[in-house]
C-alpha cells in the first residue's frame, strides 16, 4: 500500500481550521516521534525511514511501529507499513539491540480530521512543530500503486478548496527541517 499524501504550509490556520471543522471534528494530539537509522545512514540516505511514535490523545496514548520505504514519485509518496506497539520502551530496547541508532526525535503537535472526499478515506493533518516556524497540513489518503495519480489528483482537488494550491506545497521532510534548525 503506498500512502498518497501531500504537505502544505498554511498561510491561514485559522481559515482552513474552519474549513476542516465543517468536514469533520478535530482530534488535538500530540505526536512523539524517534527516527532510527543504521550506524552508517544507509535507511535515511536510501529515502527510508523507521520511526517509533507515541501518540497522545484526550482519551488514550498509543505508540506506533512505522516503516516507509523510498519514494515513489515527485509528491513524496511512500509505501508504509505500520503496526501497534504495546510497549514502546521495550520496542526502542529491541531496536537499539538489533544495531539501530537514534537518529532524530521530536514532537509534532497535531489536530488530525477524517473525513472522506472523492470516494476516498482521507485524513488530514494540522501540524506545529515547536522547532520549526509555521504551520503545515498533511492531507493522506491509503492507495494501491496504479491509483497513485488519481489519488493526488483528488488530494490536490481537496487542499484547494481549502485554497492551498501548488506552490504552497513543500516536499521537505520534518526530520530534515528539524536537524537543520538544531545544527543552525
């Protein structure tokens, strides 16, 4: 399964908020996210990331195990595999045993919509990273390969009745911003 998605910054929070909230209820949560890597790089310089998140809710914490493979086309989309994780502490434990290293961590702050559109199950994402400047919207939907094209085309239709277009669009990745600000 590739995970079509696109990210925007976002010139008016408060406007596509608004917008967001006449699609569906917003879910506050708090993402804590830890990227590993091999000694020598090689998962993040081959475009792939293996990442441990604990996600904090109004009603429940949870972690996650991800796996998103090399990008698939310009959009930044990426297969992903994901499982639940029932104790994180032992899963950076088993992690760190296997050879992996820590090779960023940091916090998302998120207000997470789902909703559909398009005959698609979409999620959207208001994110703040205390690190960086802005504010971003992730806007993803699950899709079979051969359905890429169609899907972002749907996901760009979507983000631009919210009146983000393309060149609001950004490809960079929050791991790169965030190790860029803390080496500045």
């Amino acid at each position: 399964m590739i995970e079509a998605e696109l990210k925007a910054v976002v010139h008016d929070p408060e406007h596509v908020m608004a917008l967001l909230e006449a699609r569906a209820p917003g879910r506050p949560q708090v993402y804590q996210d830890t990227y590993y890597d091999l000694p020598d790089g090689s998962l993040m310089d081959g475009d792939r990331e293996l990442r441990v998140r604990t996600v904090h809710g109004r009603n429940e914490t949870r972690s996650v195990l991800t796996y998103k493979g090399a990008r698939v086309d310009v959009s930044g989309s990426k297969p992903e595999l994901e499982t639940r994780v029932d104790d994180p502490a032992a899963m950076h434990a088993m992690l760190a045993g296997l050879g992996y290293v820590k090779a960023i961590a940091f916090e998302k702050r998120c207000r997470n919509y789902e909703f559909e559109a398009a005959n698609r199950k979409m999620l959207a994402t208001l994110v703040r990273v205390p690190e960086l400047d802005g504010t971003f919207l992730e806007l993803e939907t699950i899709v079979e390969q051969d359905e890429l094209t169609a899907a972002l085309d749907d996901i760009r239709a979507v983000l631009q009745s919210f009146g983000i277009g393309e060149q609001d669009l950004t490809d960079e990745l929050y791991t790169d911003a965030v190790a860029a600000r803390r080496m500045a």
